[in-house]
C-alpha cells in the first residue's frame, strides 16, 4: 500500500493542514490492515454486524469516490460497487470479495481525490453533491472527508485488536 503515514504538520495554510490530516487517516486505515491475510481482513466486528476491515477499505473506496469525483467531475459516475447511492451491504459484504481488487480500488480513488484537490485553485472551489441536491466546497468535501475516515479508523482499531491483538497509534 502507497500510503507513507507522516503527522500533520504544526504550522502550515490551511490547504497543507487538511490535505495533510486526510492524508494521515488515509494512511492510518492502510496501517490498520497491514500484514494481514485476506481471510484475516474479512474478520467481522460481531454479529449481526458485517464490519470488517476489508469491508471499511470497499467502503472508503465508494465514499472517495462520491464525494470527489462524483462532486467535482461527474455526478453520474457509478459507485465502486453500490448499485446506485451508498449501499453499505453492498460494500460490506465480503464473502466473495478481493482485498486486492479492493485496496486497488480504494488506491485509485485516494489518487484520483488527490488529483482534484491538486488541480483545484482554491478550497472554495464549488461542486454539487447530487445526493444533498446542493453545491459544497472542497474545503467542506475535505473537512468531511477528515471526519469519515477519523470515524472509520476508530472501527478499524477495534476490528484489528479483535483479529490479533494489535493496538496503538
């Protein structure tokens, strides 16, 4: 996994702040899986739950996607595997599921995000979330995006204590 895990910085603009913390949590949920086996990432949380490491990966694959390329480029790009709108079964259900195809498609929609926020001349650039109905800024996209993998890395750290025991930072 291409994800260097570097602290943010403690001084810096705005955009190297939010760039830098999302990169930190992108890096933080490639951290949590590595060194596992597949059978290793496809561990449930606890029943009836479907969570599993591999399943948070296909997620945040669909959740860049929407909310980079879907609000800056095409709002009418599929999902990476949901039908139409967030599904989260569908990103979820790991039975039949790859962790290589989903780490390589979680790597391409983090370049493919990354690549937008690159291109953007500033973090008041507007796009339109089509599942709101209404426009949002990077900067909120970014703020948002911040926020879901915090969530997510915070499962991620009981799934992967749960697989082997390993805790931490």
């Amino acid at each position: 996994m291409p994800f260097e895990r570097v602290g943010p910085p403690l001084f810096g603009t705005e955009r190297e702040t939010l760039r830098a913390f999302l990169d930190f949590h992108r890096a933080t949920l490639a951290m949590k899986c590595k060194d596992l086996t597949e059978e290793q990432l496809k561990e449930r949380s606890s029943p009836p739950s479907t969570l599993s490491l591999l399943a948070l990966v296909r997620h945040m694959a669909e959740v860049e996607r929407a909310w980079f390329r879907r609000v800056f480029e095409d709002n009418t790009a599929p999902m990476v595997w949901s039908q139409k709108e967030f599904d989260f079964q569908a990103a979820y259900d790991t039975t039949d599921a790859s962790a290589e195809e989903a780490f390589a498609a979680w790597e391409t929609e983090v370049e493919h995000s990354r690549r937008i926020e690159l291109r953007a001349e500033s973090l008041d650039l507007a796009g339109h979330q089509p599942r709101w109905g209404e426009n949002v800024s990077l900067r909120m996209v970014m703020l948002h995006m911040i926020l879901e993998y915090g969530r997510h890395n915070g499962h991620a750290d009981f799934l992967r204590e749960g697989v082997d025991g390993t805790v931490g930072a």
